[in-house]
C-alpha cells in the first residue's frame, strides 16, 4: 500500500497528463456540443418570448383541465440537466417544455439585464462582455442557468459580499401552477 502512496505522490503528473487532461478535454467537447446543439434547437429570439410563455400557460391549463392528475416538471432531458440524478419520474409526471433560453435585453441605463430562466451564465456572460460587464455574483460553471440558480439557492465565491444569486435579481416574472402570469418585485 505504501509503494502505491509513493507512486502516485511521486509521479501523479503521469496521471493528470494522460489521464486528467484528456478527460477533462472531453468533456469540453461533450459541453461544446450541448451548447451547439442548444443554440441550433434554440436560437436567440427575444421577440418570441410573450409567446413562448403564452404556450407554457396553455400547456399548465390544459393540464388542469384535465384534472391535475399528475405532477407537473419540466420536460428537460436529463442530460441537459446539471444533476446526476436520473430523472426517472419524468416519466410518469406531466411535462410542460420550458425552452427559454434567451437573454431578452441589456439595459446600459438601469444597468440591468433581462433574461429568460434557462439562459445558461456561459450565454449570458457572451452577452455582457462586449459591454465590459459582469454579474456580481459569477457562478464558475458556464452551464448552470438564471432559473437553476435562483431556485437551488446559487451561492458562488463572491456571494459573501453581494448575497446569494437570487439576491441580485431585481424582479422575477412566474408562471404559477394555476396558469397564472406575476411579476414579482
């Protein structure tokens, strides 16, 4: 066991060499094609977005039209997901497609962004920097999105000065289990 100890302290540049960095290259790739796969399936549209929330509406009356039999989620597959847990209750739950994805507008004059839920930071961090911006608070994994964050409570490394991600958001818009459409202040 000792020789093993003395391998891996002596010569662990062998392993992240040729067996981390490959990894992790890999795994740049497998984001890299999420994101293109993302942006295609879901191009940046901010004009659509009444409509889109319209469609999520309908889909949460119809549900209740019928019922409220089941639960409701998201219909995310799994992979997009940030989770490793499978999402094998997606399978019995009703599924209302979510595909918000846009950064809507970039007010220079409030110093304010408005964005859709699954706007991923790596989009909106695209966004802000031809303007030289910044969110306060800055998640370190492009991938997590607005809506995950505020729900899942993002605390990230500047968090002990500006809050919690859900503290730097002036307003929220929600679509509520009954269909109804808030702003929240």
């Amino acid at each position: 066991m000792a020789d093993i100890r003395y391998i891996f302290n002596s010569y662990r540049w062998f392993f992240v060499v040729f067996f981390l960095f490959p990894l992790s290259l890999v795994n740049d790739i497998i984001h890299s094609f999420c994101a293109a796969y993302n942006s295609l399936m879901y191009p940046n549209k901010p004009h659509e977005h009444n409509k889109r929330v319209d469609q999520i509406r309908s889909e949460i009356r119809e549900w209740i039209s019928e019922g409220c039999k089941t639960k409701l989620c998201t219909a995310r597959p799994g992979w997009q997901a940030m989770s490793l847990r499978a999402g094998k209750y997606k399978s019995t739950y009703r599924n209302i497609s979510v595909n918000l994805f846009d950064v809507l507008e970039i007010n220079e004059d409030k110093k304010t962004c408005r964005v859709e839920p699954m706007c991923s930071m790596g989009k909106l961090t695209h966004a802000l920097l031809p303007q030289g911006w910044t969110i306060p608070v800055v998640p370190e994994l492009d991938d997590l999105t607005v809506g995950g964050l505020v729900a899942g409570v993002g605390i990230e490394t500047s968090s002990h000065k500006y809050g919690l991600f859900q503290h730097i958001c002036v307003s929220f818009e929600v679509v509520m289990a009954d269909g109804r459409y808030l702003s929240i202040y």
